[in-house]
C-alpha cells in the first residue's frame, strides 16, 4: 500500500475476506461491508468482526435469499466500531440499488478526502 489513506469495500464474499483481513490489517482506516451475516458456531469471525474498530457501513438487502436479515443484524453487532451504520434496502442478494453507490463514496471521502476524519 502507498502513503495514502487506505478504505477497503467488499459486500458478500467480499466480507467473508474482508473481515479477517480488516482484523488484521490497521492500515485500513474505513470498511464498507455487507450482504453477509454471522452463522452460529462462527466464532473465530465473531472475534474477527469484534476486534474491527474503524468506522464501517454496513449494506443489506432485506430479501436476500443468500442471508438472513437475522445474520447479517447479529454480524453488524458484532463489529467493534463505535461509528457504524447499516443501510438495509429491499430486494435480493444481487439487489443493491444504484443509489448505495453515492453512499458508498460520500462515506469514503468523509474518512479518506481531504480534511476527513
């Protein structure tokens, strides 16, 4: 990685990766995260997810057929971050409106741009 501030974006398997990466890796200062969740007996993730600090946005669709909304609640709160928020939007797996893309980039320039946090 260079000198710049560093965000990472991965939503499903994109999280599954990200996750532990994001645990591991403390030059990453922001993480927009999702459609995916936290199984039962997925303790190691669990900790994983805990131990992330950084400001997250979290993207769920309400009607994915690959998660439930139940797992993907318990995996926001899971994460450690004080500064969280999770964007829920009808529709599947595949779903997510082009709208979140604008959120995705406002996040990124409010922690990573110049004068963020």
């Amino acid at each position: 990685m260079g000198e710049g501030p560093v965000g990472y974006w991965g939503v499903s398997m994109g999280t599954s990766i990200g996750v532990p990466f994001l645990a591991a890796e403390p030059r990453v200062q922001c993480a927009v995260l999702g459609l995916n969740g936290l199984r039962p007996g997925a303790d190691e993730f669990a900790r994983q997810a805990a131990s992330i600090t950084i400001p997250l946005l979290f993207v769920f669709q309400r009607h994915d057929e690959l998660v439930n909304v139940e797992a993907g609640l318990a995996l926001f709160d899971a994460f450690g971050a004080k500064e969280k928020t999770m964007h829920i939007n009808p529709g599947g797996h595949v779903g997510i409106p082009a709208h979140e893309r604008e959120e995705f980039e406002r996040f990124f320039l409010r922690h990573l741009g110049p004068g963020g946090e």
